[in-house]
C-alpha cells in the first residue's frame, strides 16, 4: 500500500511529522508518490534539517523573508513539481548558499554542523493557500537521531493550517530499554506514559505516549486529522 493512501492524504492537505524514526524518509517519500499523481508539493521544516537530507530534495528554495517569496514559489514549482523549502541558520551562512540547487551538485551547508534552520509556521500557512501547491508536508520536531521521543515545551512547532498530524516511531524502538540511548527525551516518555525510567518500550507504553496530549497529539489543531506511523 502507498504511504498517502495508508495516512489518509487529500488533496490541499498540511502534513506534519513529528516524533522519531525516519520523519525524513517518510515525508520525502511521500513527496514523491504525490509528484506521481499529478501533484505539486512543498517539504520543509520548522525546526532544523541536515544537509544531506537537504541533498534529498530534487530543489530547494532559501526562505528569506522577502515580499516576492511566493512569486519565487510559483516558478520553481513551474520548473519542479516537489520544492524543500529551508531558513538559513545565519547571515553569512545565508550569503554562501545559493536559492537553487541540484541535488546532485556540490554546496556549502548551512552551518558548520551541516544543518538550516526551518522556516515560521506561518510560511505554510501562506504556502497552502497557493493555487500551485497541492499540499505541504512539514517536518514538525526532531529527535537527535533516536527512534522515539516525547515533546518538550517548545515541540513541536505546527502551522495553524495542519490537517494531517502524523506521530512517527522507529519499529526497532519496540523491546528497547526507556532510556536516553533509545528514546529521546525518555524521562518525559516515562512520565506521560505512567512507566519507569529504563523499563521495556512496549507497544502500550508507545501508545500511551503518541496518543497522549503532550505526547504525539501536542499542539495539534482542533481540527487535524491523526495517523501515526510505526516506521
């Protein structure tokens, strides 16, 4: 079965990704079955993203604030059906990069850790409001590499827009220890899903945390849609 048939997805929809275990992966891969339909498509962040998952993107277009920024949109999406859309992490780091580039060609990452900034929640809601774009998939929080996580304050960062809110875990975090190593975030994971530090990651324990209020539903707008996704 496809990804976007399996979650659900409609036309104008704004897909967020959040928690852990492959977000990346699933939302470039659901950019490309949308592109087989027909469909023009945005990815982005509001958090950050590392360069080689930028590399990923066939496009990707430098979010700069400016008041031309949709007219920019619109052409590149007339010359590539899917666009990544990143911020830039400073002003020099903004000056080197280039507003397109090949996913094959060689340029400077955003930062010496090879990550950009994402862009302002409110972007996508402009973005979705384009006759061009068919939909927006956002990668909403990230998770320092691990196949699980809970939220903390600031996470995770949605548009008012989203319709799609899609909780992400890695299979392999199943049977694994609730720790750091494993979860990120564990000792918030423990508390939202009445468990001990340490404890096997059992597929109840993982529901408790996705289906939580301040687990995997956090933020969500009233009227998203949710599917998670054990990747």
């Amino acid at each position: 079965m496809k990804l976007c048939r399996a979650l659900g997805v409609r036309s104008k929809d704004v897909i967020a990704l959040v928690g852990g275990g492959g977000k990346t992966t699933a939302m470039f891969r659901l950019a490309d079955e949308l592109i087989a339909q027909g469909k023009h498509v945005v990815t982005t962040t509001t958090t950050r993203i590392f360069a080689a998952q930028i590399r990923l993107a066939p496009q990707h277009l430098l979010y700069d604030g400016s008041c031309d920024f949709a007219t920019r949109v619109r052409e590149a999406l007339a010359a590539h059906p899917h666009i990544l859309i990143v911020g830039a992490e400073s002003d020099a780091a903004s000056s080197r990069r280039r507003q397109f580039v090949d996913s094959g060609t060689t340029h400077d990452d955003a930062s010496q850790d090879g990550k950009a900034f994402g862009v302002p929640p409110a972007l996508i809601d402009e973005l979705i409001a384009l006759d061009e774009v068919d939909g927006v998939i956002n990668e909403a929080d990230g998770s320092r590499m691990r196949p699980f996580k809970a939220p903390t304050a600031h996470e995770p960062v949605l548009s008012d827009s989203t319709t799609l809110l899609v909780p992400v875990i890695g299979v392999h975090a199943l049977g694994a220890p609730l720790d750091d190593a494993h979860v990120h975030h564990a000792e918030i994971a423990a508390r939202l899903a009445g468990a001990r530090l340490g404890e096997t990651l059992t597929p109840t324990v993982a529901a408790r945390v996705i289906a939580h209020a301040e687990g995997g539903l956090k933020n969500k707008p009233p009227a998203a849609h949710v599917v998670a996704l054990v990747n």
